[in-house]
C-alpha cells in the first residue's frame, strides 16, 4: 500500500516536472502551430524570460549607433539559439529565433522596439521572419509579415534579412 502511493507520488512530481520544461521553450510558449501573438511574445519577452537578461549580439555589446539616418541609439538583445547561430556561422536561424532591438533617442530615451521572431512555417518566402514593432509599454504598432520591415531587411536577404553582421 505504502509502495503504491510512494510512486504514485513520483509520477505525479515527473510529470509536473515534464510539464514545465515543455513549457519553458519559447516555441511552446509564444506560438501554437502556425499562430502567433505579439501580446504572448510581448508576455514571453518582460514577463516569463525578461530580454534586459539576454546575450548581446557578439561585438554590439551595449549601446550603439545605428548606421541608417537619423542614426538612433540602439541595443540589441539576441537569445541563446541566435547566438549560437551567429558564434558558429551557421548561416540561417533556427526556429525560435528571438532578436530584440532597442530604439533610444540622443538622450537615452527608449521610444521603440523592434523584433524579429523565426516561426517554422510562418513566411517561408520572407525566410520565416515575424516581425513587431512595440511602443516600450507593450502596445503593438506593427506585426506579421510587415512590408515596411521586410521591403528594407530584403536587401540582406542572402544574410537571413539581418543586418548586424554576417552569420556564415
Ligand atoms: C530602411 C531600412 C530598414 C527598415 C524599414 C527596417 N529596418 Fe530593421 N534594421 C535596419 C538596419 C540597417 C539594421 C542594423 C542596425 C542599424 O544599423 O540600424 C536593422 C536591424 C534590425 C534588427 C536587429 C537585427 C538585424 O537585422 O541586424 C531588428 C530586430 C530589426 N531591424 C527589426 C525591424 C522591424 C521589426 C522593422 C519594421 C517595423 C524594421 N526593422 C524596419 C534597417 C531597416
């Protein structure tokens, strides 16, 4: 009696732990299939796993100025798979792939932030790219597959649409 409940117990506390593993991937917790929600991203990014903890890209460690006029202050902030991808020149994103760029004015004031998220099956003509524009508090300007995004990221296309530095 005492030997089932002991295990009972055990698949009980394996399972739970299963549970939250599986939903600690960002591919579970951001999108389900093909779908995707830029207020679960936004959750995703502050609240579950905050982006201010991330890597920077290699090099770009910081603030920086951006090279396109008005040449605003940015930081970028890449996660672990981005990274990995970038430090081995692997040459094209993996699913999950999760870039976080910070829009400051002169003054160090933080008015916009962009992203760029790798979905599987998203946009397979734009390389899979979702991309978001957020005001800081959240609220969504732009997501999806915005032209106004890819119509520029396009002219570094054969650099998986990233511009920051070459990942082959
Ligand atoms: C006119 C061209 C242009 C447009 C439009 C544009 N970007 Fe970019 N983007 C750049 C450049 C250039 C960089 C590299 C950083 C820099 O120098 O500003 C960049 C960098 C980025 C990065 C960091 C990864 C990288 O490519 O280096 C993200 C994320 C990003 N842009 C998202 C967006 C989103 C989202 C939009 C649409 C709302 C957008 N961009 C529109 C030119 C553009």
């Amino acid at each position: 009696m005492y030997h089932v409940k002991y295990w009972t117990v055990k698949a009980l506390c394996a399972t739970f732990l299963l549970f939250i593993l599986y939903g600690t991937g960002i591919g579970d917790t951001v999108h389900k299939e093909d779908k995707i929600d830029a207020q679960a991203l936004w959750t995703y990014m502050t609240v579950e796993n905050p982006y201010q903890n991330y890597p920077a890209w290699p090099g770009k460690e910081g603030f920086y100025e951006s090279t396109m006029p008005p040449g605003n202050i940015l930081r970028l902030y890449i996660n672990d798979v981005a990274l990995d991808t970038i430090v081995n020149k692997k040459g094209v994103f993996p699913d999950g792939t999760l870039l976080i760029k910070e829009n400051y004015t002169d003054d160090r004031k933080l008015f916009l932030i962009t992203i760029m998220y790798k979905m599987k099956g998203f946009n397979p003509a734009g390389h899979d790219w979702y991309w978001v524009k957020f005001k800081p508090d959240g609220e969504v300007r732009l997501e999806g597959k915005v032209d106004a995004c890819i119509n520029c990221h396009v002219g570094v296309a054969n650099n998986d649409y990233v511009f920051t530095g070459s990942i082959k």
